[in-house]
C-alpha cells in the first residue's frame, strides 16, 4: 500500500541530525505516523517559474526549480486541493481550501481543537505566479474545473462530475452554476445560472463572448458584463433530455456547432441573429473538430467508415469514404489527422483539404493515444497491444506488446516499433536541430530519446529511480515525476541530454497539528 511505503521511508531516514531536520518538530521524539501521501505526483504542473505540485500531509503548495531548489508558496493557511496551468504557462491557478471553526473562542488555535458541528471549510481559486499569490477570489466549493478565454484573463469554472470523486457540500449547491473570474482582479467572481450540468464551455475567437453548454440548452455570455445574452433550448419538450456531447465555434464567431448524445441531429446555432437549424447527418457522430485555417469542419463516425467536411458559408458537406471507422481528430496544417482510440482497427488517415483524397496508414497495432509535432511533419502513436492467434508468429509477437508508430506526414511513410513494456509517457520535442520522442518505459530506469526521422534507432538516457510521468516545461526542457515516496523529480534539458534531479521535497514542512489559519478574518 502507499500509505506503508511512504511510512516506511519516512521512518528510515536519521530524525537527529541537524537544525535544518524536518521531523524536528514532530511529537514523540519525531516519529509520527502520516497517512496521506507525502507529495502528488499526478497533480504536479509546469510553469514558466519551475514545477509545482501538492505537499498533500504538510497541506502546502510546492514549488520545485530545475536547480533543484524548493519553495513552499503560501496561501495564507489554505491547502491546494487541484491545480490547473495557465494557457501561456506564466503561472498556475489553484483550487484551495481552510478550515473555519464558528465557535469565536480564542482558545481555539486547531483544527482539533473545533467541536465537529462548528467546523467547515471556505474554498477559493487564487493565482500563482513567480512562486507567490497574485489573485486570489472565493469560488463555489463544488466547482473543479476551468476553462480560460483566449487571452488568459477570464477563467470560468465549472464541475467537471465525470472527474469528481466526491462533490464537497458548502451548505446549498447549485449544480446550473458556473462561476466567471476576472484573473486581473477588475471585478469579482460572478456566479451565473446557465443549466444542469454545464460542462463544456467554449470562447469566442476574439474573446468577447462565452458558450456555455448543459444539459437541453446553450447559454450565450457577454464576457464584459458576464451577464447571459441569449439562452438557446436545445429542445421544446421539458420531459426530454437532450446531451450535448460536442461543440465547435465556427472561426468567424457566429456559429456554434453542436453534436448529441445517440443522435444524428447536428444543432447550428447563429450567435448573431439567435436562431438555431438542425441539420441531419448519416449517423451518431463520435467527433467534430474545426480547422480554423481552412474554415472547415470534420466529424467522424465510430460506426460508418466515413468522414464528412463541412464548410462554413453554406454548411454544406462532402461525405468521404474510409476503410475503417474513425474515433478520433487532430488538426494539423492544412489537413485533418483521423484514427480510431476506441476499436481494434489499425488504421490511420491523413486528409488534406484542399485535396479531400485521404491518404491512408496501418499501424502494427491499434491506436492508444496520437501526438503531432509542433510543425506538424511528424505524428507519433502509442499502440496497444491486441489478442493474437498464438501462432508463434512475429504478427503475434508484435499484437501482444506496446508499441510505438511514427508517421512522416510529408514523406507519407511510416514505421511501427515494439516496445519491451507500457509506456508511461511519451513528450515530442522538435527543434533547429531536429524532431525527437522521449518515451518512459514501464519498469525501465531510462529515457528513450528517438530520432523521428530515424526512430530505429534510440538513444538510452539513466533516470535515478523509475519514472511515473513525463511533462513539457514552457521553455521546451521536460520534467519527469519518479516513484519516490519522499520525492524526486528530473528536469531534462533535450538539446544537451542534461538531466537534473530535486529530491527529498515531500518532507517539506510538516506539522503535527493543523492550525486554524484566517481566525482574525472570521470573527
């Protein structure tokens, strides 16, 4: 279990050693058992300023450097619950909570110290950046997720449910709320009513309004006013239940997009004259995805060998035949990406749009997860393995491992490779110098580093401790998350190899009680 492994090496390390000993002011001689983990690994996100992450026992914020330098920001006695980056990477927003004790006593210092029926928790969305709070505003408690404008500065939040493993309840919560935040602290947090379950929010491209889409209706926002302009109902009868389960804006702002849950309805709402036409497609989509260079539209069928595109002045379409079905969308320049993540087809197609011809690729095995480069030449596939005949051929051989495909999108060639394990992170690096994969492999105490125009042929880089994840950093270097209880993390630096580690930072700052913070605020 974690919880004994973390346990285990805490208790192993010296607690006699210096002034600078961490457990120093732990009770009992400093030991003390801790059961939540030291640091969260999954949570941590990269910023500009270096890696930051949750101290989930300590209840603190960390700030990580690729000097191997550690900061504990402070939040003013809350603990980070989630963290979320920014779009630009200057900064990372954080959903923080602290406790309140409504009992005014002074004697009450603790948490332990609050009778249970006095205590609750305040929750607020603060942001940070060089390693300090620049914002801070207090959000609904249930609200975990963000969505940003596409200049960064308005952020709306709202319950992503399917992530929720349990919704706090701050008294009364409202499940049609989602709530605007002014990130240059302007105007404060706006709660808006929008619908059940909105869950998918979408911005203008020039950032002057906001879609929001739940359950049966779209609401339209002014995003200087975050008033709603225009509410669209999705459907006329209130017994029936309509799911958006995609949404597109069109590039010029005017039209929304909308696909349905088990339906072949295509909604098209005009934004500007608030109507709204349904236009029926061939079957259920699984995807849309706009190009906003070409001003095209592309939806695929999980169920129909077929891509449709769909252009914006007329909306109408060419339907296109495939060999397989498709699940699944990139965009790229001046083509459109299609594979298939759900299924135990192997193909994958590039189509260009000025051509419509789609030219087509077979994986060794089907597709886990698709990347492109930033140029968009290359496009690099995790492959899953697949129930095999057990011949004892190499086709067998090739269905029971991992793999990993390399697609020349210029040259039109391909190459599927046999990994020895799962891997648990692959990051694309391209620069002057060349494009490359870095591949975590299950098990595997190294780095991968494949040449993209020759991935045949990697180069092995030692990691000290097994990796858990890898992530890009804004500058281009990666970090990668290892499987250490106290903590470790490396930052590599691609165009040298350079690989620099910071360890040990999950013992930062324990205490042995927690203290109620904010208590002048209260009372």
């Amino acid at each position: 279990m974690t919880r004994t492994s973390t346990i285990l090496a805490i208790l192993a390390l010296p607690v006699g050693l210096a002034a600078c000993d961490p457990f120093a002011h732990l009770p009992d001689n400093g030991w003390s058992w801790i059961d939540e983990p030291l640091w969260d690994a999954e949570g941590a996100i990269a910023a500009d300023d270096g890696v930051y992450l949750a101290l989930p026992a300590a209840g603190e914020l960390a700030r990580i450097r690729p000097t191997g330098a550690t900061d504990v920001v402070d939040l003013d006695g809350a603990s980070p619950v989630r963290l979320q980056p920014m779009p630009d990477g200057a900064g990372v927003v954080v959903f923080d909570r602290w406790p309140v004790c409504a009992d005014p006593d002074p004697k009450i210092e603790t948490v332990d110290d609050c009778r249970e029926e006095d205590l609750s928790y305040s929750y607020e969305l603060a942001l940070v950046q060089d390693g300090a709070v620049s914002f801070a505003d207090q959000v609904p408690s249930h609200l975990n997720r963000l969505s940003f404008s596409p200049d960064g500065t308005i952020a709306v939040a709202y319950l992503d449910y399917a992530s929720a493993s349990d919704i706090p309840l701050d008294g009364v919560v409202d499940l049609t709320q989602v709530a605007f935040i002014d990130l240059t602290g302007t105007q404060p947090a706006t709660s808006v009513s929008v619908g059940f379950n909105a869950d998918n929010v979408l911005f203008s491209r020039d950032g002057t309004r906001a879609v929001v889409l739940s359950d049966s209706q779209v609401s339209v926002i002014d995003l200087d006013s975050f008033e709603v302009t225009v509410t669209y109902p999705l459907t006329l009868d209130p017994d029936q239940s309509v799911d958006p389960s995609g949404a597109a804006i069109t590039p010029d702002g005017r039209y929304a997009l909308i696909t349905i849950a088990g339906s072949a309805d295509l909604y098209k709402l005009d934004l500007d004259v608030e109507s709204i036409d349904i236009l029926s497609l061939d079957a259920t989509p699984s995807t849309l995805s706009i190009n906003e260079d070409a001003d095209r539209s592309v939806i695929v069928y999980n169920s129909r060998p077929q891509v449709d595109v769909l252009e914006h002045s007329y909306f109408a379409w060419d339907s296109i035949g495939l060999d397989e079905p498709c699940t699944a969308v990139l965009q790229g320049d001046g083509f459109a990406l299609l594979y298939n993540d759900a299924a135990t087809t192997h193909d994958v197609y590039k189509l260009p749009y000025d051509t419509e011809e789609p030219v087509e690729f077979v994986m060794g095995n089907p597709v886990a997860a698709m990347q492109l480069t930033d140029s968009h030449r290359y496009a690099v596939a995790t492959l899953r393995p697949e129930a095999s005949g057990y011949s004892g051929s190499l086709e067998d051989y090739q269905d029971e491992h991992w793999g990993l495909a390399v697609i020349d999108l210029v040259e039109e060639t391909d190459v599927s490779l046999v990994l020895e394990s799962e891997p648990v992170g692959v990051a694309l690096v391209e620069s002057e110098a060349g494009a490359y994969a870095l591949v975590l492999l299950d098990g595997r105490d190294e780095l991968l580093q494949l040449d993209l125009a020759n991935p045949s042929v990697p180069t092995a880089l030692p990691l000290d401790a097994p990796p858990l994840a890898i992530g890009a950093m804004p500058d281009d270097s990666f970090f990668i998350t290892h499987d250490s209880a106290l903590g470790l993390i490396s930052f590599l630096d691609p165009t040298t190899g350079t690989i620099t580690t910071a360890a040990g930072f999950g013992a930062t700052d324990l205490q042995a009680e927690a203290v109620l913070p904010r208590r002048d605020q209260e009372n």
